[in-house]
C-alpha cells in the first residue's frame, strides 16, 4: 500500500487527526460496551457490505482497498471483511443495513436513497451537475460534507467520500437517439434524477443492479442502459448486447462513491482510528478517480478496436432539451423537501462560482489543446 504514502501525508496536514476524545468500542454496531478499551487491548472486527459485485474494477475494489489500508495504518487492530452484493443483503439495502446496525460500513451512491432522503441525489451526481474535481472542492472545502452528514444524521450514519468514477458515459442502445422523441417508450436502466427527466420525455426509466444489466438487455426486459464507464461496461460485457454506445454521460458527469458509517459504532473508536477510518476515506476517494481516468482509455481502445462498438455522441439538441428538462425536475423536486432545498441552493452557489473559473482555466485549456 506504499502508493498511497503521499497521499496519506498530505491528507493527514489537512488536519483530520483533531477527531473526538476517545470512548468506548464496539464489535458490532448495535451493542453498547460498558468497559472502555485501551488502545491495543483487543482486535475490532466491523463488516462493510456494498453494493457491487465483490472486487469489481474502480467500484468493487475500492472498499476492499479501504479496508486493507486500515488494517496496515491500524496495525491489525481494525480488521474490515467486505462483502458483495447479495453476500449479506441485497445492493440496494445496504442503506438500512448500516442505520439499523447490521453492518458497521457500506460503500454505495447516495442517489438510491432519493425514497429516503431526496437531498442525498446531490452528494452523488444530478444531471448536468458538477465534475468529480468540482465536487470534491465542494464537499471538502465548500461546505458539502456539513450538509451531507445533517441529511444523514437523522438516520444514525457518517457519510465520507468514497470515490468517483469521473465522468460517465451515456448509455447502451440498440437504436440511435437522433431527436429526443426516440426517446418516447424506452425502457432503460438509469437510476436518480437522470431517470426522472427522461421519464418527462416519454422513457421508461428501471432502477437494478448493475449484475443484472446484462441479462435485462438480452432478454429485452430493457431496450437500453447506463452503467458507468469503459472499464465497467466492457468488464460486463454489454457491448455483447447492444450496439451503440453513447458519449457524454450527463446525467452523472462526476458521479461520487460514499462510505456509510454506523454512528454508534464510529463513536465508540478510540480517536488514533476514528482518524484511520476518516484519512483511509480520503485516500480511497481520490484513488478511484485515479484509476478510472487510466482504465477507462485502454478500455475505450478495446471497445472500439477489437469489440466493433459504435461510439456515437448524443446530438446537442437533445443534450440542450435534456439539460433544459433536468433544471426543471431538480427545482420542482428541491420545492418539495426543505432540506433538498438548502442542499440545492448551497450546491448551486458553490457551482456558478466554480464553472466560471473553470471557463477561463479548465475548459479554455481543453478547447485549445490541439495534439
């Protein structure tokens, strides 16, 4: 784990060792310990279950690399086992898991919790929304993770940043979307907001794991589906079942992971951990990134290359409804839900500010970069 040493030192400068004085332990999220531990007088043993397959690229892997560099920077005093979807609950109930104490962790997306708390849709990616650099600089120094952990604090859960995957690709479809009426009857898989707007236009948005796409999409139980990226798509071979791929993803253009924390069983670490668990987060946050902006280029080759895929950009007048669509269905939803609605507004003050910077830093770079 020594790629990780810079990182490390770097996040640790950032102050994140002044954690809470210590209290007491626990081994499972719903006990109570009586007894204060010392330091090095037992091994702690939590659980985190996911919501990806078990060591799947970017999204499986980095629970897993999580927990390896707890138990180096922790000495083996905090032993993390992850599990996979379905090994001890189901993808989409891992939320629950981790409030109602049957799971000390999960590593997830905050958007499949829009039923339980709608505000959480911004922590992950809405349509149109900021880059994975853009929420970073939000959650961590603009405000995000306050309102990110009073969204979930009813629920006794500790959110941090898990990852991102960048920016996602559009889809899979077995016919071309040329206007946004082709969009009209369509079943496709796409969770969050993005299935919201296309709802709006006539689409028929299914919300499943991603181990069940590739089924969905031979079967014809779906006509189309995004997943995440590349390295992803090709790894579940969905080139295998639909013919065009389609570019930019923007219903998540910087989609944010999440590890999800038992309050109770955070509070009971002693501090030197509590600071383990937080700096091994952030780690894992920018390590994900990392490695999809690498894989996802060499995939992309394959893909085209030796798969045959047909690689197709959605038309910029249905980018330009869509986008228009999505402002709509984000302001009449935060309209509905106080706390959706300050999230909304703090994350929409912090995004002006920041694509106007990138204007003339960013993206004046990129349209002029020539080679």
């Amino acid at each position: 784990m020594h790629k990780f040493g810079s990182l490390l030192l770097a996040v640790l400068l950032l102050g994140l060792g002044g954690c809470e004085p210590p209290a007491s332990n626990t081994q499972n999220a719903s006990e109570s310990p009586n007894v204060a531990l010392t330091a090095d007088s037992q091994t702690i043993e939590w659980r985190l279950a996911t919501s990806w397959p078990k060591n799947f690229t970017g999204l499986g892997m980095a629970p897993e690399r999580f927990a390896n560099l707890v138990d180096e920077m922790s000495n083996g005093r905090l032993k993390i086992t992850v599990y996979g979807a379905g090994e001890l609950m189901p993808a989409f109930a891992v939320f629950d898991g981790v409030s109602q104490g049957k799971v000390q962790m999960a590593h997830a997306a905050s958007f499949y919790w829009k039923g339980k708390a709608p505000a959480a849709q911004f922590f992950s990616s809405i349509p149109f929304g900021m880059t994975a650099q853009e929420m970073n600089g939000w959650l961590h120094y603009g405000g995000g993770m306050a309102l990110w952990e009073e969204v979930y604090r009813p629920f006794g859960i500790i959110p941090l940043a898990g990852g991102n995957t960048g920016m996602q690709m559009g889809g899979w479809f077995n016919k071309p979307i040329n206007t946004i009426g082709d969009f009209k009857g369509l079943k496709i898989r796409m969770p969050g907001l993005g299935g919201e707007v296309l709802k709006r236009v006539g689409a028929v948005p299914v919300n499943m794991a991603g181990r069940e796409i590739y089924n969905a999409l031979q079967t014809g139980s779906i006509d189309a589906a995004e997943w995440v990226g590349p390295v992803n798509d090709l790894a579940f071979g969905l080139h295998k079942v639909a013919k065009f791929y389609y570019y930019p993803g923007w219903h998540e253009p910087g989609s944010n992971m999440e590890f999800l924390i038992n309050k109770a069983a955070f509070e009971s670490l002693p501090a030197d951990l509590k600071a383990i668990v937080k700096v091994a987060a952030r780690a894992i946050n920018q390590d994900m990134l990392d490695e999809y902006t690498s894989r996802n280029v060499l995939a992309l080759e394959i893909l085209i290359r030796d798969e045959g895929v047909v690689l197709k950009a959605f038309p910029p007048v249905v980018l330009s409804e869509l986008e228009r669509i999505s402002s709509q269905v984000i302001e009449e939803q935060a309209n509905k839900d106080p706390l959706m609605r300050t999230v909304h507004d703090a994350y929409r003050t912090y995004e002006r500010g920041v694509r106007q910077f990138h204007k003339i830093s960013e993206d004046a770079y990129s349209q002029h970069r020539q080679r």
